[in-house]
C-alpha cells in the first residue's frame, strides 16, 4: 500500500463493530489496553523505578542535571528545564516524508509516576480515527513540560505538530524545553562508534540486547499497512516492542550522558577518542580545566594521530589564554617531537613565547631561523613564511640592540 492509498483509505469504510471487536480481542499484548474510538487504543506499561534496562536503572534519571544537558546541547533554556515534568517520546510513522501523506499511527511516551516508570503507547487503529488519536494524546501531553527525543527536532515533533494543525487542534507543550539526544551523541560518540542510530548506541554503551521479538524500522510502515488490510495484529506487536525499546534506551542514553560529564573518569568513559570528544564539549564549554584533563587522558592513551596533533594544539592553547605557560611549554614540545606540521607550529609558538613572555629575543630568534628551514607550510598552522621574515627581521634587530 502506498502513501496516497493510506491517505484514501483514512476517508473510507472503517471496520464494522463485529470486526472492531474481533480486532481488539486479538491482540496479545502486555500491560493495561485502554480503548479510545474504534480501533484506536493506548497501552500502559508499568516498571519497578529499579528496573535495569542495559547498564543502567530507569530510577537513575531523577539524578540527571539540566545544566549539564544545557552545556552538552548548547541550549541555555534546558538549564531551567523542571526534569520531574519530563516525557520520553518517540513516534512510529508510515513513512519518512513530511507530507500530509505521513501518519503517525504509534506514539510511546516514558514518564517517572512516584516509584514506577511507565510507557503510554497511543496506537492509531484506523486514519480516519485520526481526530480523536490526537485529542487523547494531547490531553496526556498536557501534563508534562518537557520533551526528550531522538531526531524529534527534526523529525518526531514537526511531524506530530503537522497533524495537529491538519486537524485544527491546539499543538501540545507549546514550544517546550526539548532534549534531542541525537545531537549530543553525535558530539559524545561519533568519533569512536561506526553509527549514532539509537539501536547502535544500544550495544556499544548501554549493554542492550533486543530480543528477536524486535524489527527493523524499515519494515515498521509495511507491517501497519500490513495490518490496515486483514486487521491481523500479530505481526504489528513486534512495532509495540520496537518502540518500547526506543523509550527505555532513551531514558537511559540520557543517564549514561549525564554521568559522563558529571565524572569523566568515573569508569564509563575508557577510550581515547571518547575523552577526545568529552574534551571537546568541556573546551566550548568554557571549562578548561576539565578540557585539559580529558585531552590529557586520550593522548595517555595513545590517542590516533589524526586527532593527536589537534589535541595538543588545544592544551597548549588553553594552557596559553590562562597564562599556564609550564603546561603550554610541555604541549608545544611534544609538538616539536612528533616533528612534521606539529614542530613546525611548535617552533612559531615558542618563538612568540620566549619573545613576548621571557623578553628571550636570542632564543626566539634561533627558533624562527629553525621554523624558516622547516620550509613552507600551510598557513593555518602558525605564520606564513612571510609573516616569518618579518618576525626574524624584528628579532633580528631586537638581539643587535641588545648586544650594544
């Protein structure tokens, strides 16, 4: 079934009573099932707090810090963000397009209620039950103030947005605090981990396994226009599982964040291209002193030499704009060891040191007559070699004066 035959068959017969009845009764699922209208339905799932999904317990994300998440994201709002009043959501669609074509005929929310976490899963049972899907979600929504997704900036929300408006109904959580977790994977684990897709995080850091009970997202929108023709669940109680899943390793991908940045050297982070990348974040941050520490951890650990170089660029230059010159002398000469490019701007940058700082004209000079054989390189390492004839001439002129 296409797209634009989903779209007619939303305005056409929807199930008789016998066959609505005969529908629901074969469902097989866990939890609580809550009829809406026709064959339209939420689910309650209920948790223990301390139920562990992976590493880690779903209780855990009542520890978490807005203001760690604001730093991660870049997102001052989420610093003031009320985490008692979060909602983990993820949507199943018929499709990737934006269009009026797209349905999002499965909805799962996780959400903390005293010593319980549960799942709220609204299923679409008919298109044309559309109008009242989205009143039941909506009031649910109300309760809570702020968003957690994955792609949701970009994909969830909009299109949930989208179908509201279609209907002329009022957008729930109206411009809301929103934690897309995608973004801040990307700047955590790209570096190390082949793909950032949420099932990959799974396995590589949340010690998830899913069962065969799980399906490909490919196969998701086959499976519901499956269902729309012969009304037969058993096949789309596999998506329910699926985005289940998705809710859990939500939450806990948010707790594996928070605790990284709230103890780097907790145990959590091991590789060097992970304390790389954490570095990084602390560095935007404004905070480098934790920058230089986690620089400092991934080339203990023999950090790739693609990111080695940048590495110690940055310590010298955190080192550099806090006047923390015994730390930056230390980088710039294991820049000068690893010879190449990295000498070449070690050279310049002590030069500009024992010139401006230690007023060591002699020393800044041999330094720059050693960067000048080096020969030419690329300018964004250091100064041209323009640039260098000019400072040698300077230097030149500083240390004849001198010797007066």
């Amino acid at each position: 079934m296409k797209l634009a035959d989903l779209a007619k068959y939303g305005h056409g017969p929807k199930p008789t009573v016998a066959e609505t009845a005969d529908a629901s009764s074969a469902w097989r699922l866990d939890g609580d099932i809550v009829p809406l209208t026709g064959d339209s339905f939420y689910r309650d799932l209920t948790y223990p707090a301390e139920h562990r999904h992976g590493m880690h317990r779903l209780r855990a994300i009542r520890g978490v810090s807005p203001a760690r998440f604001a730093l991660l994201c870049k997102d001052a709002e989420l610093e003031y963000a009320d985490l008692g009043q979060v909602v983990f959501l993820d949507t199943e669609t018929t499709g990737l397009g934006m269009g009026a074509g797209t349905y999002i005929f499965l909805v799962g929310a996780g959400f903390l209620e005293g010593d319980a976490y549960r799942v709220r899963q609204f299923f679409l049972g008919h298109p044309g039950d559309e109008r009242n899907f989205l009143d039941a979600l909506s009031a649910f929504l109300a309760g809570f103030g702020v968003l957690v997704t994955f792609n949701g900036k970009a994909f969830d929300w909009p299109l949930l947005e989208g179908r509201f408006l279609r209907h002329r109904r009022p957008v729930p959580l109206s411009d809301p605090p929103h934690l897309d977790l995608l973004h801040p994977a990307r700047r955590l684990w790209k570096r190390r981990v082949q793909s950032c897709a949420l099932v990959s995080l799974e396995s590589t850091l949340l010690g998830v396994q899913r069962t065969e009970e799980d399906v490909e997202g490919w196969e998701i929108p086959g499976l519901y226009f499956t269902y729309l023709r012969r009304r037969d669940p058993a096949e789309l109680e596999r998506v329910f599982y699926h985005n289940v899943q998705d809710i859990l390793s939500l939450t806990t991908l948010a707790v594996r964040m928070d605790r990284v940045l709230a103890d780097p050297f907790g145990g959590l982070t091991r590789d060097a291209l992970d304390f790389y990348s954490l570095a990084r974040v602390f560095e935007r941050a404004g905070d480098p002193q934790s920058a230089v520490l986690c620089y400092e951890e991934a080339l203990h650990q023999g950090l790739d030499p693609e990111y080695r170089h940048d590495a110690l660029v940055r310590v010298s230059t955190l080192h550099k704009r806090r006047r923390w010159w015994d730390g930056a002398l230390a980088a710039w000469e294991r820049l000068l060891d690893d010879g190449g490019a990295s000498a070449y701007y070690a050279l310049i940058e002590m030069a500009k040191f024992y010139e401006h700082v230690e007023r060591d004209y002699a020393r800044a000079l041999d330094l720059v007559r050693d960067a000048l054989i080096m020969g030419e390189l690329p300018s964004a390492l250091g100064d041209a070699p323009g640039d260098l004839e000019h400072r040698l001439a300077r230097l030149t002129r500083r240390v004849t004066l001198n010797r007066r």
